[in-house]
C-alpha cells in the first residue's frame, strides 16, 4: 500500500480528504501483488478491471457522488464467493475458470457500496482444510516466513491483507477459516453468529456451520466492513432475523472465561502469550475446564464431513478425479458415516450449546488462543503440545470449531509475537447474536493491551 495508507480506514480517511485517489491506492496494491507473487496469494487477479472500477470511483468523488465511506478502496475476495468479473473455482479443479453470473451477496453490497473487487484469493481446496496446502493453484505462502503454512482455509486473504497488498479481505470460517489465517499471519478475522451473514452465493462446504465474514488489519477496519456482511438477505432464510450491525459501546469491564482442560492444550508459548496478553488488558479471566471435548470435536465433525460429502455427491460420483486426492478421501470417508451417527452428532450439538450458554459461570466472552501452535512449516504433518500429538490439520482447527458447533460470533486479535518472528492470536467467542458487543471487547482488550510490535 501507499505508505502511510496500510489499513482500510487509512484508505477509507484518505480517499475523504482528497489526500490520495481510487487509482492511486490500486496501482500500489498491484504493484504490491506483483512483488510478492511469490506468497500466491492471489489465484486471479486482472489489472484492466480493478483499475476500471477505480476509475469509475474517482469520477463519483469528482462529482460528489460518493457511495459510501469504502467507496473506491481495494478489497480481496476468497476464491468460493461468486464474482461477475473473476472467475469462482474453490481451488478446486471441479469448477471452470470463467466468471459467474452473478456476485455473492455480500460482493455485491461491497460493490453497490462502490469498494474496489480486487481479484480472488488462494485457499485450501473446497474449503475442506485448514491448512492452505491443498489448492489447484498450489500453497499459500505466510508472509512472516515463507517456509511457513498461512492456514487456511482462507489463507490467501490472510496472505494478501498480512503483505499489505489489501488492507482488508473476505474469507469464510466452518472450522476456523477465518481465525486461523488472521491468527497465523498477524492480522484480525472475524466470524459473524451464525445467521446473522448471508451465505448465498458463497460455495459451501457445511450449510450449518458455514460463516462468511471479514479479515483486516484492525479492529477499525472490521467495523468498516460489518454493515455490509451483517443482515437480512432474502437468499438466505437463516438470516431471516438477522439484525443490521449497530456499534454499541461496553456497559461495564467483561467477564472472560478462559476455557481449558483436556482437549484444549496449548504449546507453554502460546500459553505464556496469552496470559501476558490478558494481563496487559487489565481483565482477568475466570480458566474453566469445559468437559467431554473430544465428544463435541467429534460431533463437529461428523456434521461437517455428513454435509460436505451430500453436497459434493453427484460430482464425486459422475467425476472422482475432479478433485484432488485429499480431498476425495475426505468425501469418501463422509459418505460412510451413517445416519445414526449424524443425528447423534446433532443431539450433541444441542447439548454443546447448553453447556457453554447455561451451564458454565457467568460470562460475556469465552477466550482461547486461536491457535495451540504457531503457524506449522510447510510438510509438517504432526504437531506437539500439552502432552498431545496431533496432526497439523487438526491442530489448526483446535479451539476455533467450538465457535462454529455453537454459532458464536468470534475474533481473533494479534496480541504477540514469537521468539522467531511469528505472530500469536487471541480468540474471543461472544454469546450468540452479540456480535456487535463481541467486537466492542475486542476493541477494549486491543487498546488497552501494549502490544509486542508485529
């Protein structure tokens, strides 16, 4: 970006004043994208149309015909949204590389509101990984450390807004997808309640644990972005009660509990981060154990592979070879699960969602690292902490799948960074529908909390 001009709001600030134009802050991210090619970050990307809307911006502030605030700023777009102008293929060799006819819901609020579709990013293949390794167009690389995983499976985003080549991204989160890249790569990422962000238009891989949502590089940018993501939308009926997104302010210091137990380990780094990162925010957090977690990881699971193996059957059937082998075996391994076993999954569901609404004490927000880890190297297939071995996947997806299983809106915020250079998130999970008091916190905890500089 231009200096001085990294995140969104800077864009967003210096576009009102007149300081910089549309064109400008595009030609740099173009520039910044062509430099860093190298992460592959993005999977299309054309200079002739982001440039055309630019120039279509311009001439509405020349004509005082401004939008809205992110009118002519550059946002980046996850490769399973629909766009008019770039083609829409889940990373995934089962879909053309051509246009779609029409844009995602929340694309074309972002471009009714007059913001820059900057082409589409890398990400795990269908969504069905948290790792970013597993796409058409090859991995995506972390911008800290090129011989380190971005997570996935937005991890393109994560790339692209971490490089400073955007200040802000959509991505999508059924696991983690959002929190994951955002915590691997120093940014913030946001995961909508569930129904409260309209799905349509956005290639699934589990209806009932799917979030779109945003990633930026603050706090500030996030709430730029969250009138256009949150809300009704006819073309999904689960947001049919969707309240618009209205900033409130916090009413009094937040009560965090600090989940653990067994299920829950984390590296003692990560661990130690967090604990001085809390300490820094002034608030203390109630460490509660949360039981029978490995019975609910489950459950998600089961629910995710049922789900994402009853959408992907007919192709799976007609043209196996159209996906990549991983993720083949992970639909074949779906399609053997029974029915017993996901209704079962869903009585545990509903279980889950007591437990952390009703039964735990009194809280405002859950906190968690994002990660038990930081960011795996490229070909690392296990991970170790807390006495645990586990693989890279699923140490990704470690803490975050307790926010999709109960729909709870949740953030990751960058708080440290490690003795080699890698940043380390803090996940907050609100309670359900309070996204707006969620995001209220996360500002409280980010501008009382002294940061170690990213």
């Amino acid at each position: 970006m231009i200096p001085g001009y990294e995140s969104l709001s800077d864009q967003v600030a210096a576009l009102a004043q007149g300081a910089v134009r549309s064109a400008s802050l595009v030609e740099r991210a173009l520039e910044r994208a062509d430099q860093q090619a190298d992460l592959n970050a993005f999977v299309a990307l054309d200079r002739a149309t982001v440039l055309a809307q630019a120039e279509a911006a311009t001439q509405r502030r020349l004509r005082g015909d401004v939008l809205s605030p992110i009118d002519g700023v550059p946002i980046a777009i996850k490769d399973n949204y629909l766009t008019l102008d770039f083609p829409t293929t889940a990373c995934s060799k089962a879909l053309p590389l051509e246009p779609s006819r029409a844009d995602a819901t929340i694309v074309a609020n972002l471009r009714r509101a007059g913001a820059i579709i900057f082409g589409k990013t890398n990400m795990h293949e269908w969504a069905y990984g948290a790792t970013n390794t597993t796409s058409r167009f090859g991995p995506t690389r972390n911008p800290h450390d090129k011989n380190r995983i971005t997570g996935g499976s937005s991890g393109g985003s994560g790339a692209a807004v971490s490089a400073g080549i955007v200040g802000a991204a959509l991505g999508s989160d059924t696991g983690g997808s959002i929190r994951i890249p955002s915590a691997a790569c120093g940014i913030y990422g946001f995961k909508p309640s569930y129904g409260r962000a309209s799905r349509h238009g956005v290639l699934p891989l589990s209806w009932s644990l799917d979030a779109p949502g945003p990633m930026a590089r603050t706090l500030a940018d996030i709430k730029l972005l969250l009138p256009y993501i949150l809300g009704v939308d006819p073309n999904d009926l689960t947001t049919a009660n969707a309240r618009p997104f209205k900033p409130t302010s916090l009413a009094h210091t937040p009560k965090l509990l600090n989940l653990t137990g067994p299920g829950l380990e984390r590296s003692d780094e990560v661990a130690d981060a967090i604990a001085v990162a809390l300490d820094r925010s002034g608030i203390e957090a109630q460490s509660v154990s949360l039981p029978s977690v490995d019975s609910y990881f489950a459950a998600w699971e089961t629910i995710l592979h049922c789900e994402a193996s009853s959408y992907h059957a007919a192709l799976l059937a007609k043209a196996p070879d159209a996906f990549s082998a991983v993720t083949r075996a992970h639909l074949e391994a779906g399609n053997k699960l029974l029915a017993t076993e996901l209704l079962i999954a869903q009585r545990l569901r509903g279980r889950f969602v007591q437990a952390l609404v009703e039964d735990l004490p009194e809280w405002d927000a859950l906190v968690l690292p994002t990660l038990p880890v930081v960011a795996p190297r490229h070909g690392e297939a296990w991970q170790h902490f807390g006495g645990r071995r586990v693989t890279t996947q699923d140490s990704m997806t470690w803490f975050c799948w307790i926010g999709n299983l109960a729909g709870l809106p949740s953030i990751s915020i960058p708080v440290a960074v490690s003795d080699t250079g890698l940043p380390i998130g803090l996940m907050l999970m609100g309670r359900p529908g309070q996204d707006e008091a969620l995001l209220a916190m996360a500002e409280w905890i980010d501008a009382h909390m002294a940061k170690e500089p990213a």
